[in-house]
C-alpha cells in the first residue's frame, strides 16, 4: 500500500478539536491512557497466543517502553503486544467504533467547562496524545502477519492522517509523539518516571525505560532533586530497567495498597477521570475460589442506557487475560461497576459460550452481585447520620470512615437508581434486598429520598397499603387528580417518575408484608381511612348516577371501558384509572411513542359526583359534548393528548360561544 492521506471520522475530527483546545486540566493524563492501550494490547496478544503460541515469536516477554529524544522533542510509547494492520490502523485510529458516539456528540454545548465534564465521561483514549503532541507518530505490525505488512500512520490532529506501509520486523506498536514546546518537560526521565508511578504502578505488564547516569557529575548535595550534580550531564546506558511495580493490584494485599492507588487503578482500567465512589477488594474461598477488586463509578457513563452497553468486568484467569465486557460475570442491572474477577478454577481457554454454562461463573456472578449489594446497602446506611439523641438519650457514634461516606448514596442513586430498578425485574434473589435500596420522591419529600422503609414508619393509623403514583414528571405527578383524596386525608404517596418504574413495579407486589397499591389502578379502596359516612354517601352517589353513568358510557362506548363515580376526587371533575392488572395510560403512551407495541385496552373514567359540572351533566343540552370534553379534559391532566385534538377545540370553542 503506497501512502495514502484519509479522512477522520466526523466524530473524531470533533473530538480532536476538543482534545487540542486542552479540555483536560490535568494533561499527563495521556500517559496513562497511551500505558493503557499498550497494556490492552499485550493482554490481548495473551490470550489469542493461548491458542496459536507461534503468536510470541521470538519475543514472549511481553513489555511497555518508554523512550525520550530530547533533540527531536519525541516521546515514544512502544509495546510488543498484538499490533495492528494497516486496515486496523485505519479503522482503530481513525474511526469511533463505540455506539451511541454520534449522540453523544450531539450534547456538546461549545461551552469548555461543560464540555470537558463530558468528554471525561466518554473517554478520549488513543487522541489524549494530542493534549501534549502537534504531530503522532504510530509504527505497528500486527502479530502472525510478515515484517512487510508493517503500516506507518501519522496525524497531526487535524482533519486527516496519512497510512503506508512498512517493513518492520518488531511485532506491537510504537507511539510517538512530537511533543508541543509547551509540553517538554516530559523530555525528563524524572518527569516520566514520577507520572507512571503515579498513573500505571500497578498495571501487570513491566514498563521500562533506559537507564542513565552522571558524567562526570559530581555530587555536591545528595538532598537536591538532581543530587546537587550540575545539570546536562546525564547520558543513556543502553541498558534498561523496569520502572513501575509491575504486579496486578488485585494479587497484592490489601494492607499494602494505598486509597490513591486503588483509585488510579480505577481509572486506568475504567478510562474515567473521576475517582470511584467506593469500591470493595476480596479474595473468596470455597468451591470457588477468585480475586474481585469492584468499583462503584461517581459518574453515568454517556452510554448507560445503551441496550447494547458492555459489561464493565474484566475477566482473568490465573492473571492471564481473558475478555473485556464480561458480561456472565455481572448481572446487566449492574452494568455500571467496573473491576476485576481473576479466577482460579476456569480454564485459559473459557469463551464466552462456555461462560454462560460454567457453575464456576454462577458462582462468581452470584458472589460479585451480593458483594455490590452491601457496598451499596453500605453507603446508604451512612448516607445520612442521625446525629440526634435518641430517647435514652444515646447518640451514634459516627467515625471519620463513616462521615466519609455521607451523601455518597444520594450521588449514587441519582446516577444509577433507574438502573438499579431493573433488578426488581431481573434478578428475584435478591428483590427484597434491592427493594430496600430504592428511593423516591413523595408528596412530603421532593428529594428522591423515601424509602419503603421511611414510608412504612409514616404510615396513618389503619393505612393498609403503600401508595404510588407514576407519572412523566414530578410536576405531573404532583398535581395529578388522582391525588386529590390523599392530599386532603394527609396520606403521603410515593411520586415515581423513572421510565422503568411502571415496569420494575410489576414485579414488586409488597414490602415488607405492605401491598404496594398504585392511586391509577383499580378502584380507590382507603380501607380503613374511609370512615362508614363516606362509605355511605358514596354507596349513595354511585346509586343516584346510574342512570347519568349509563348515558356517559354510550357516549363514549369507543374511549372507556367502563364510567363510574368515585371518591378520590375532590377538586377536579374526572380522572382515567386503568383496570387492576391494566398498563397504565402512561406506560402505554410511552410504548407507542417508542414505536413498540401496546395493548390497546380502553381506560376508566371516573367522575366527582360533587363537582358542578358533573352535576350540570345531566338534562343539558350540550351533554354529548360535554362528555367527550371531559374524558379528554382527564386525558390533558394526565400529560396525555386527546385522540383527535381538533374535534375537542371544536367542543370547547363551540360552548365558550
Ligand atoms: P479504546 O482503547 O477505548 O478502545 P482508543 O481510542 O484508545 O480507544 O483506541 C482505539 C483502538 O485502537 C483500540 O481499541 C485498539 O483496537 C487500537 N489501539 C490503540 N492503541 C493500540 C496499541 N498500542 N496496540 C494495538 N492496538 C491499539
């Protein structure tokens, strides 16, 4: 292939305007990222050697190195993992092969500091390089393929990178980067060694760079950074030396690894900026025994709702590598914890099929969702501390590990809840621990902060249920009709605004022994919150309409299923219920808005027989468009629109007339 100039993907050439206009504060950042990559490659070469061990060479050794010219001002990052062809070079480099990436691009606002937060959560990998580089320089050759189909690609970063190819015998890829002449200072093996210590410690492969020593230097005061000796008089050795610990963290002890560690591990294994929220390190013993080093993330990834979303477990074997996006390793509720599984009992062979029958992998998989599940129920048990005494006049003891973990919950759900909420219907082991965790906003809490738990202790005298509400909004939900007898008995509900409630909710009939009731289903049953005057006088009510009920349902035989009175109205003339095992008019708003199917059951209307309007109905005139006015007046307070929107301007103008 003689040398050809090619175009970035749009998304890319965006990203590359961002990643120049130095949108990260911190930008030795990119070294960890270009380690990372390097690492990634060599694992990958691993595990495909597993089976084709011609895949070594003559190099089983499998290392990064670090080199500096300081008279050409370049850096070079150079791996003998698994390389890549000219083809790859140009798919990998040039393209974002992630999904959702064009979306994601499309919520860039043009403002930096907005925009920086984004592009930390979606990661910028291989393009970080340009933060410190004007120039790359990539030299690869793909592992099993001939010295000839070696391939050069450079870029400067802007629209376009030129590929050829090339005679190199090396197998793996060198980075090299002509660095910015702001950015020298990584001309300095001082320099590069402390970022790598900071950044890659403990990443399994060995990092090495050259040695240097003195000429002719002579040591004046050992105390000073560069031991007091005059400076320039530092030469290469030809001999090299490994430069990071080069054991994976997770085969350490826990004793020996630092907070600050564990966190940048973190990030180079999730390709996040932000520190983890929490994360929980264990060696399990039993039948089967493996490492888990999990991490909670701070942040959603841009890409949390992909249905297609990758699992964020790394799966090793023994410390060999085997996959990415394990996804047998974590239920998908879970999708959003990040680590390390090292098992011992797999084989280096497992692929993904036999993953998905191995007992070994059930049991991990079952091992690693508790252990999420108490670092969640961890968190939110010292999201808040009571520092009041209680009545005997005893306060909690809160120590500065569990003041350290205050609002951390809070954070949590507001990233993860919803995600979360899809275990009630995915996982029914562990339902109830899961129903405890959740959260909700309330008529007496517009914080997403009522559990079931604090709900129950508030309970009236003689509520028998735990009502909820789903809506679009909290604005919506708030000020729905349907809340209006609750309001005005004080009985809190539960407002739900998630998508996935409606569905989660299905799947969770009770807390703790509490039926859970929505206010949009079936008929209102207060139970023992009515008291026998109320009972009656809607026994009454429903008595003295039926003849008006029979009327309203012939003329709207083709909008509701059935038309009765109710009483959990009290300001407004009428709401739509569902039927008890009905899908709300919501959830079946939301399907078809979604273009999926829904089942076209009618909805109820219910009326206020104490409401003028309602009471007018009778013997007036207008009482055909009247009626439709106030199905599709129930249908408007509920977010919803009418089915035909002009015939019921028509009705209303024509009365206002
Ligand atoms: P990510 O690592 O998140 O996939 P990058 O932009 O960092 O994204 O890299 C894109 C792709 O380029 C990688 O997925 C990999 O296929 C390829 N790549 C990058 N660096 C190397 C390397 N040192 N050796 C082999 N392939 C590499």
């Amino acid at each position: 292939m003689s040398k050809q100039t090619l175009s970035f993907q749009a998304e890319v050439a965006q990203l590359l305007h961002l990643v120049t206009h130095s949108l990260y504060s911190n930008q030795e950042i990119f070294l960890r990222e270009l380690i990372s990559n390097a690492s990634d490659a060599c694992d990958k070469l691993r595990f495909e050697a597993l089976n084709n061990n011609a895949l070594y060479e003559d190099a089983p050794n499998l290392e990064v190195r670090v080199s500096f010219d300081k008279d050409a001002k370049t850096l070079t990052i150079q791996d003998n993992g698994i390389g890549m062809s000219a083809q790859e070079a140009i798919d990998h480099l040039g393209t974002i092969a992630k999904s959702g990436t064009k979306d994601f691009m499309g919520k860039l606002t043009g403002d930096q500091k907005a925009d920086a937060q984004l592009i930390g959560q979606f990661g910028v990998g291989f393009y970080s390089g340009f933060i410190v580089a004007d120039k790359i320089t990539v030299e690869s050759r793909r592992a099993g393929l001939p010295a000839s189909e070696g391939v050069r690609w450079i870029s400067s970063g802007s629209g376009d990178f030129e590929v050829e190819t090339l005679e190199r015998p090396a197998r793996g890829t060198s980075v090299t980067l002509h660095l910015r002449p702001e950015a020298d200072e990584y001309l300095s093996a001082w320099k590069l060694k402390s970022v790598i210590a900071k950044y890659s410690d403990h990443i399994s492969l060995p990092i090495l760079m050259e040695k240097e020593e003195w000429k002719d230097g002579e040591l004046i005061n050992p105390s000073d950074e560069n031991g007091g000796r005059q400076p320039g008089g530092m030469v290469k050795t030809g001999e090299w030396e490994t430069v990071n610990k080069a054991s994976a963290l997770w085969t350490r002890p826990k004793k020996d690894i630092t907070e600050e560690q564990y966190q940048e591990f973190y990030k180079n294994i999730a390709h996040d900026h932000e520190n983890p929220l929490t994360w929980a390190h264990n060696r399990v013993e039993g039948n089967t025994e493996y490492t888990q080093l999990l991490y909670i993330p701070a942040k959603a990834p841009f890409d949390l709702w992909n249905r297609d979303k990758k699992a964020g477990i790394k799966l090793y074997v023994k410390r060999v590598f085997i996959m990415d996006d394990a996804e047998a390793l974590m239920p998908s509720y879970l999708r959003f914890v990040k680590g390390v599984i090292d098992s011992s009992d797999l084989p280096l062979n497992v692929s993904r099929e036999l993953l998905q029958e191995s007992r070994d992998v059930r049991a991990i998989r079952e091992g690693s969702t508790k252990r999420v599940l108490s670092m969640l129920e961890d968190l939110a048990k010292h999201d808040k501390h009571d520092t009041t005494p209680n009545a005997d006049g005893v306060t909690d003891v809160v120590d500065a590990d569990d003041k350290a973990k205050e609002g951390k919950y809070t954070q949590f759900y507001a990233e993860f809840g919803a995600v979360l909420k899809e275990g009630l219907g995915e996982d029914f082991g562990n339902r109830e621990r899961l129903a405890k965790l959740l959260r909700f906003a309330s008529t007496s809490s517009d914080a997403v902060s009522v559990s079931f738990a604090d709900y129950k202790a508030r309970m009236k005298e003689g509520q028998e249920a735990i009502y909820y509400i789903t809506a679009d909004t909290l604005a919506a939900a708030k000020n729905s009709p349907q809340l209006e007898v609750f309001k005005k008995k004080g009985i809190e509900v539960l407002l739900m605004t998630d998508r996935v409630d409606e569905w989660a909710l299905n799947y969770l009939h009770d807390f703790d022994g509490t039926p859970l009731q929505s206010v949009a289903k079936g008929a209102v049953d207060l139970g023992k919150l009515q008291d026998e005057a109320e009972k009656k006088a809607a026994e009454e009510a429903a008595e003295a309409f039926k003849p008006l009920l029979a009327k309203l349902k012939e003329a709207l035989k083709d909008k509701a299923e059935d038309v009765r009175v109710t009483s959990r109205l009290v300001d407004s003339p009428a709401c739509l219920v569902v039927q008890d095992d009905g899908m709300s008019t919501q959830l079946a708003r939301m399907l078809k808005q979604a273009g999926q199917q829904a089942p076209d059951t009618k909805p109820v209307l219910e009326v206020n027989p104490e409401h003028a309007l309602v009471k007018k109905l009778d013997g007036s005139v207008h009482f055909h468009d009247l009626a439709h006015i106030l199905f599709d007046q129930a249908l408007l307070a509920e977010g919803g629109l009418p089915e035909d929107p002009a015939a019921y301007v028509r009705r209303v103008n024509a009365l206002l007339a």
